[in-house]
C-alpha cells in the first residue's frame, strides 16, 4: 500500500490512497483504486469514463503515479495516438474524440512515468515514452533513485535532463544503471544533461565490455552544436563519453570512472571546451592496457579545443591526438600515467602545452611530439610553456623516460620553452639535418655532437638536452 499526499490551493489538503500493483511480464494491470475527499478522478479514471459530459476545457485530474493534482487543456488538434503521460486521447461513447494535452508550467517530474527506480526492473521503456512526448525545451527531473535502462535512451529533442548533482550532500543521488548496452544516445544539438550519474551494471575493469556510456551522435551531413554535459559521472564503459562531430558545446564539471577510454572524439568535432574540473580516472588498483584519457581519432581533422582544469590519472595515455590542430592544454593535471602523458601525433599542429602537472608512474614520455606527416608546413608552432613533468620512483629498471621527445621529421617550428623538468634523462629532440628546429629558454648541459644547423641555445630551462638524427640516419 502507497500513500500520497498532494495539496492544492484552493481546495486544501486530501488525501489519496491506491494500490498499485504492476506485472512487467504481462499487458494485464490491476486496476488501481482511488478514493480522496474531493471525489477527483485519476488521469485513467477520465480517460476510460467514456463520458463526454465531463469534458471540459481544462480538467484537473490526478496523476496516479505522482499523486499530484494536475491539469489537463482540450485541444483541437490531435495528440500523439500512444501519449500516456503529456498528451492523451479520449473516446467517448457517443463517437466523439477529445485530445488533451498536460499544461506543464515547471520541471516534469520522472515520478509521472510509471518507473520503479529499484536498480532491476526495466525502467527504459516508460522513460523512453516520456522523453518522446516532451517538447523541446522542456526538462525532466530525475528522482534520487537508480533507474535500470535494459536498452540505451535517444534523445531527439533539445530538452534538458537533471537530477540533483552527484556532488551534492544527498547520500542516494540519481543514477541511470545499464544492463551491458549504451546509455545515452543524443541525436539532436542543444541537449543538455547534469547532475546524475550513469554506470553499467559490470564494469570495464571486471569483465571487458565494448559498451559507452553517453555518445553524442552527429554525422558528416548534420553536425551537432550546444551540447552541455555537465556534472555527470560515467562508470565502467569501455568509452565513457564519445563525441561524433560535434561543435560548440561544452563539458563541465564531468568524472568519469574505470573505462579503457575517458573522452573519444571523433568526426570533425570543433570549438568545444573540457573544463570545470572534469576528471578521467581508473582507479589505482587496475591496470587497462591502452586506456586513453582524451583520444583525438584521426579519421577527420579536429581544431579548437580547449581542456582547462581536468583531472586525467593511471592511464597509459593521458592525450592521445592525430590531425588535431589549434588545442590548448592548460592548467591541468596528468597524474599517475602508465606510459605517456601527451602524445601529438601525425597531422597536429598549434598546440598550447601550458602550466600543467605531467607525472609518470613507469618508464615513459611526459610529451611526445611525432609531427611526421607530410608536407611539413601542415606541422607547425606547438608551444609547452611552464609545465612540470615528473616520474614517480619504481621498481623498473629506466633507461627510455624522457621529457619532451620531439621527432622533427617533417615538422618546422616546433618550439619548446620555459619548462621546469624534474627526475626525467633528457629532452631528446630528433630532426633531419637542415630542419628550422627551434629550442629556447633552455638551462641545460648541452651535448651537440656534431651540431645539427638551425638550432638556437639560451639558458632558462633545467634538464639535458641532447640532439641526435632520425632513425635510420647516420650523424655527420
């Protein structure tokens, strides 16, 4: 037995109680029994009455999910045939249809749907339902409950959903649970989800999965713009978050947990920033070969980005990145790192490496340069300013950490300065004899055997700095 209590101002208090009894393995329903003081009927109650003489243009009826007092405006134009919670369709038995549409002036509440929020029963279908009568515009409220999704949510419509903040004091905050599939589908721009979290039900870091947790899915043909996602947390997906040609949008304030990859992005995704403190993290007692925290897939260019104030820690890669141009890098942190903390890989140029914390926790690269694509006038002008790169003590026996490890081939105007380098061997900078390499603002013990033209020497920088050819070329 459920007891609710709804309020309403002009008739006082009531009071209304029902059984609700759901069977999810048949269409059958118990039809639920309502009794209140007021003598108001349910949504369904008016529905089903068949009578026409209750018909009116606005009808105040109650949600038999919720409990609350809610209004319902006649309408001329038809509604959604399969509306079962904004819109509805009411067949009298004179012949004569009326359509009703909910008169929503605040937040719609996910207690409208017929949910259970019990971690178990599939809750997709009602929330799916929902979500397709809403308008754009509109948001839902999640309940501090855990909704079982046995099948991934799309999302059409610019509406917003919101639960309460997973940073909040609340001790039970909402999540949405996956069943071993997708969650989050956004197909169209201007969504924005915040404050609730999403986790698969077996996480990545106990039995593989191939599953991603929210995915943003624009095309070549239709780019999506103005997303926010914004305090989310994204738990045990092989890729927390993937972004599929997607501009002018925001991620704040987002964590993600124990996935192989924390952010994917991929098409041509451009303009878009990673702040607020997001963190991409695994934690310390696994070990994913492979994980990346931000990969830049080189399918289609990328340019733009702009990643501030984010936390990545025990990945093998911190940043990943091909044909990615104009990204900046600031104030932020790469901590714990199993192999590199940033790669700039083939067709990257106009970097901004500044001010961030670089460690390591195994032999490796703070900042790898690999600029090899050809002509080189496409790789040009990265910056790493003020950075502190660092190895952590280890067992392993270290004879490849390096710094900076540019590899020139191909690459003019790779500029490195102002760094503060700390328990790393050497900047180990490789270039073609005749490359306009330039290397700045060093204070270091420089070993030029033989010199390699081009290259400029002043004192700023702590470390070694040691030139030597490409592979495969012999010093002369």
């Amino acid at each position: 037995m459920k007891k609710y209590v709804a309020s309403s101002s002009d008739a006082g208090q009531f009071y209304l109680c029902f059984h609700k009894t759901a069977f999810k393995n048949s269409s059958l329903k118990k039809k639920q029994k309502m009794t209140n003081n007021l003598h108001v009927l349910t949504i369904n109650e008016f529905i089903d009455s068949q009578d026409p003489n209750l018909d009116k243009e606005i009808v105040t009826l109650i949600d038999q999910y919720s409990g609350e007092l809610v209004n319902f405006r006649k309408q001329a134009k038809p509604v959604p045939a399969n509306g079962r919670y904004l819109y509805r369709t009411k067949i009298n038995n004179d012949e004569s249809i009326v359509y009703y549409k909910r008169i929503v002036t605040q937040d719609i509440s996910i207690k409208i749907a017929e949910v259970y929020g019990d971690g178990n029963t599939d809750d997709s279908p009602e929330i799916q339902q929902l979500i397709d009568e809403m308008e754009t515009g509109q948001v839902l409220r999640l309940d501090n409950k855990r909704y079982m999704l046995r099948s991934p949510l799309q999302i059409n419509k610019a509406i917003k959903i919101k639960g309460s903040s997973v940073k909040s004091n609340i001790s039970f905050p909402p999540f949405l649970i996956t069943n071993n599939n997708d969650g989050i589908i956004l197909n169209t721009s201007g969504v924005v989800l915040e404050g609730f979290g999403i986790y698969n039900i077996i996480w990545h870091t106990t039995s593989p999965n191939t599953f991603t947790g929210i995915k943003v899915n624009g095309i070549v043909e239709n780019h999506i713009n103005d997303i926010i996602l914004r305090d989310l947390t994204i738990r045990g997906y092989h890729t927390a978050l993937e972004v599929n040609h997607m501009c002018s949008s925001q991620i704040q304030t987002l964590k993600t947990e124990n996935c192989k990859v924390g952010i994917h992005v991929k098409g041509l995704s451009a303009h878009n920033a990673i702040s607020g403190n997001t963190s991409i993290m695994i934690n310390h007692h696994y070990d994913i070969p492979g994980s990346r925290g931000i990969w830049f897939e080189g399918s289609f260019p990328k340019e733009g980005w702009r990643i501030t104030h984010t936390n990545i820690c025990n990945v093998y890669e911190g940043i990943y990145a091909e044909k990615a141009s104009q990204i900046n890098v600031n104030h932020s942190i790469i901590d714990f790192c199993r192999h590199t903390g940033i790669t700039i890989a083939e067709g990257c140029n106009n970097w901004n490496i500044n001010s961030n914390y670089i460690a390591l926790s195994q032999p490796g690269y703070g900042i790898f340069l690999a600029n090899n694509a050809q002509p080189s006038a496409l790789s040009r002008g990265n910056k790493i300013v003020d950075n502190d790169l660092f190895i952590y003590e280890h067992a392993e026996n270290d004879t490849t950490s390096i710094g900076i490890n540019i590899i020139g081939e191909g690459s003019f105007y790779d500029e490195v300065r102002g760094n503060s380098l700390k328990n790393f061997k050497a900047y180990d900078i490789k270039t073609d004899t005749g490359l306009k390499t330039t290397i700045i603002h060093n204070k270091c013990l420089s070993e030029i055997t033989p010199n390699i033209m081009g290259n400029f020497l002043a004192n700023d920088n702590l470390g070694t700095v040691c030139y030597q050819k490409a592979a495969n070329q012999p010093l002369s």
